[in-house]
C-alpha cells in the first residue's frame, strides 16, 4: 500500500520516526559509549593544567617546599642521587632547576650514634659560606645610606696600616692586603673580637683595591662586621637575629642554639663515631666570617631573598668585582654563577648557583676530612643540571 504524501510536514516527521526508531536508538548508544571511551581515556591522562599545578606544587620560591623532603622528580634528580650516593655523601642535598625543587633530602646520618638520619630540615654549620650573610647586611647598610662602597676603613679603625687607601669595597672582595695570623684565645663580646682583628691586621704588601693583589683572608669580613656594628650601635648576633630571623624567618643558629638545636647535625670527619668538638671560643671568634648554622632550604631561602631583590634594591651593585680576582661578597663569581663554600669542623658548604638563583645545587655536608670534600662534586652535579660546562 502506497503511503500518503499530502500530509502536514509534522505528520511527514511523526510516521518516519515511528517507522526508524530502532535504527536510531541503536547510534544514539553507540554514540554515547564512543564519548564516554573518549572521556575516560582523557581521564587516566594528567591534563596540561594538572601537570602545572603539580609543578607548582614544589616550586622554589614556596618556602614550605624547601622544609619537604623530596626524592627525585625526574630523571637528572634521579642520576644526581645515584651519583651522591655512589660518592657517599653525607648530608642535605637540595637540588633546583628553573625555579623548581626537583630533590631535596638527607643523605647518612645527622647523629650516628642515636641513627638520627639527615632530612631536609637539617641545621649545619655553614662555615664561610656564612660571609654573604655579613655582605648582605653591609648592602642593607648602603641601601639605607649609612655607608657606601666607597667609604675607607680609617673612617672607623684609623690604626690599620693604609686604612685611609682601604674601601669597603675592598674588604668584600678581600683585595685589601690586610691578613691576621694571631687568634684570640678568649672571647668577650662580638665588638671585642672585632677589635682584636683590628689591633691584630698585618699588611701581606700586596697591592690594594687590585684582583691580581687578591688573598683569602677571613678578618676582612672580622672587619666588615665591626663596621656593622660600630654604625648600629648593636652586636653582629642581634643584628643578624633580627634582620634575618626576625624578618625574613631563616631560622639561623648561632653558636648556642646550634648546641641545642634538635635538628642540629653534628660534624664528623674521617670516623663517623667520634663526633668533631668544637669550643665556644673556636666558634664565636668567627664574628662576621663563619659561625652560623642553617639549613640548606634556608640558605637558599637567603640566595634567593638577595637575587629577587627582596633583601634591598640593586642587589648586584654588592656584586662588583675587582678582576681577575672572581671573589666578592662571600661567593666566588664566574660571570652568572656562583660558587660558595666553606670548611669547619666536620662541615663543609659547597653552593653552585645560575640563573640568578634559579638552578642551584646545595650540598651541606657534616663529614669532611683532608682529601675527602664534596666541592666538586658540587660543580660536577651542576653541570649534569644545567648541561653547561662548569666555569672556571
């Protein structure tokens, strides 16, 4: 039988989906399972945004991250660990790559003999490395105007042989020809050791303010700290307590709290169970040059706080140098990284930084012994990081 054609365009509709509805039941099925495979295959993928957020999650600048203990993310973070571990390193290592923490845990142990282990939340002493802390607080001082890079060193120890040809500036850079072979045995007070390494300064006749005349020599930030505190009328323990703990939270140590820190390693050398001793006088003497301890996330807290300007403006005016000598401020400068490092007692600091703080490679170490120092395996681990040849 013929079907009618002379109906209502309604009609026409209503009888052809009676006639198919089978046929049309059937793809609207198949079209729903195909969406929904579709759906939950994207569901078992990280989406671009999940991967970002994870990213995030252990980003540098997050203080909270750098307190986590944080195994390898990628597969560097995983040769670099293999590579501290094959070396037998014994410490923190903490590990950024473009602003990222991609490791950032404790090798061997804070306290051997309780099996305490390192983590990343471990205080070490930092030894010299601890200058730039001191060089950091003379670029405050220059910041608010009460010093400046050109001031000479007879505007406040006018005893010092040449102190009147000596700047500021060439007491960061250790280019002022100035040493200290003798120690005092005793301490008193922050402003006395300072005055002892003044009445105590020998000239080495090099020649000043020149990187050719460059020498390691530790009473240059003695001096620097002196300084410090002949212009703020404070001891150099409560002004790095309050502008650096107080301000800016980077839980630094001095010589007490370190001996009551529960999180404090102890420094060992060639036996790692006999612990290094260290007395008072050894550590507090340091004024200025070495007797703080932090953590490895902290102190990177304290590189990044100065390359982001957060500390003062125009950080890198504190980074001048007098070449060829590559010192100044308590780093070593090699163009755009950085290099610190420090020996004392058990602990050794090694520091490489690129990239204005954006890839780094910490290692603090609490076993060190003569031949046995983990500085360049600092400078090998950055160049595994970052592909580049280490500078020299």
């Amino acid at each position: 039988m013929l079907k009618r054609v002379d109906l209502f365009p309604e009609k026409v509709k209503s009888l052809w989906f009676r006639d198919h509805w089978l046929a049309l039941s059937t793809i609207t099925l198949i079209i729903l399972f195909i969406g929904g495979a579709i759906g939950l295959a994207k569901l078992t993928k990280a989406s671009p945004q999940a991967i970002l957020t994870e990213q995030k999650i252990f980003s540098a600048d997050n203080v909270k991250n750098l307190k986590k203990d944080l195994s390898p993310q990628n597969q560097t973070a995983e040769e670099i660990d293999q590579k501290l571990k094959s070396e037998n390193f014994t410490g923190t290592a903490l590990v950024i790559k473009d602003g990222k923490i991609i490791l950032n845990q404790g090798y061997g142990f804070a306290n051997y003999s309780k099996q305490v282990h390192n983590n990343a939340q471990t205080v070490y002493h930092i030894a010299s490395s601890a200058k730039f802390l001191t060089a950091v607080l003379v670029g405050q001082a220059v910041s608010e105007k009460k010093l400046s890079y050109d001031d000479h060193l007879s505007q406040f120890y006018p005893n010092i042989a040449n102190a009147d040809q000596i700047s500021i500036r060439d007491l960061l850079t250790m280019t002022s020809s100035l040493q200290q072979k003798l120690q005092p045995t005793t301490f008193t007070s922050d402003q006395d050791n300072a005055q002892f390494s003044a009445d105590n300064t020998e000239n080495t006749g090099a020649a000043i303010g020149s990187g050719a005349g460059w020498s390691y020599q530790p009473v240059n930030y003695r001096l620097l700290a002196g300084i410090l505190m002949k212009i703020s009328g404070q001891s150099f323990d409560k002004m790095v307590k309050d502008y650096y703990n107080k301000q800016y939270k980077l839980g630094i140590d001095d010589y007490a709290q370190f001996a009551e820190d529960n999180q404090a390693a102890l420094g060992y050398q060639k036996d790692t169970t006999s612990p290094t001793g260290v007395t008072k006088v050894e550590n507090e003497r340091e004024t200025g040059t070495g007797n703080l301890a932090m953590s490895a996330g902290m102190l990177y807290r304290a590189y990044w706080l100065f390359f982001h300007g957060d500390f003062f403006q125009n950080p890198m005016d504190l980074l001048v140098q007098h070449l060829p000598a590559h010192y100044v401020s308590g780093l070593y400068r090699y163009g755009n990284v950085y290099t610190s490092h420090g020996i004392f007692n058990g602990f050794e600091p090694s520091v490489v930084l690129g990239k204005n703080s954006q890839d780094a490679v910490i290692l603090l170490a609490n076993q060190y012994y003569h031949g046995h120092s983990f500085e360049g395996l600092s400078h090998d681990l950055y160049e595994k990081l970052t592909g580049t040849k280490f500078p020299s």
